[in-house]
C-alpha cells in the first residue's frame, strides 16, 4: 500500500518513536499525545485489520503485544494494560492498516479507557440466535 502511513513508519520511509522491532511486527510511539504511554503494534506486512490478517501474522502482532505489555509491567512502573483494536470504519477506525493499541495502567490512574455503552437495543436471545456458532 503506497499511500499507507504505517506501511511508510514499518519501511522506516516516515519516522516513528520505535519502542520494539522484530521480523514481522514494530511497536511505536502513538503521537495523539492523549494518554502517557500510548503505543501502537502493527505487523510490517499491511493489513486493513483483524478481519483480513492471516492467522500467523495476528498471532505474531499479538506476541509482541504481550512483549511490550510485560515490558511496561515488569519495568517500567505500570500496573496493567488496555488494549484497543478498531476493525472497520463502523468500530472508529481511522488508519487502515491493522494496529492494536496499548494504554498503559497505574492503579488509581482515573484515566477512563472503557467505553461507556448506552445500553443494548435488541433482546438478548435474539441477537444470541444471530451471532451463535
Ligand atoms: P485508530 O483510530 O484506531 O485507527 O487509531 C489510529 C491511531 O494512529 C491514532 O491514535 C493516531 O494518533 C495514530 N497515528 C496516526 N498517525 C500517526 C503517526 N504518524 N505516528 C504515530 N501514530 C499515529
Ligand atoms: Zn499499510
């Protein structure tokens, strides 16, 4: 994807804050400048997003997910994480190139980074009837 602002971070053509590498997958410095410590994973590879990512390369955006999150736990001073995927426009996406946030935790950090749901609108069992398996 020419025209891909994460596809130019991953080849190194736009520059990033770098928090982590590997062969497949790259954790950086979120510039929103909106939370302490907000970081992006992406895989090197472009995918639009969870939806369209093979297996493997999921699994390896995933490990490094785990990798940075223990980093900031075990020494970096956090506490936990919360980890945050926009697939599709319909969920908030806006770069499309597949990226999972993390949000690094203290406790009693009072930052809100769980949505506020208004309530489901459809009953229960018929939207388990749908989605079932
Ligand atoms: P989303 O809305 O889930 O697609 O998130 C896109 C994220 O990319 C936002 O949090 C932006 O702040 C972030 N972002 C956009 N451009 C850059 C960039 N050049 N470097 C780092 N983060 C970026
Ligand atoms: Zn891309």
């Amino acid at each position: 994807m020419n025209d891909c602002i994460f596809c130019k971070i991953a080849s190194g053509e736009i520059p990033c804050m770098k928090v982590y590498e590997d062969n497949r997958t790259l954790a950086f410095m979120d510039i929103a400048k909106d939370v302490d410590g907000h970081i992006l994973v992406v895989p090197k590879k472009h995918f639009k997003n969870v939806l369209d990512c093979d297996e493997e390369t999921l699994y390896a955006v995933m490990k490094t997910v785990k990798t940075v999150s223990n980093h900031l736990t075990e020494q970096c001073g956090y506490d936990g994480v919360n980890l945050l995927n926009a697939s599709d426009e319909s969920a908030g996406q806006s770069v499309p190139h597949l990226h999972i946030h993390i949000i690094p935790r203290k406790r009693n950090d009072g930052i809100d980074a769980w949505p506020r749901f208004e309530g489901a609108r459809e009953d229960i069992q018929t939207v388990f009837e749908k989605v079932k398996m």
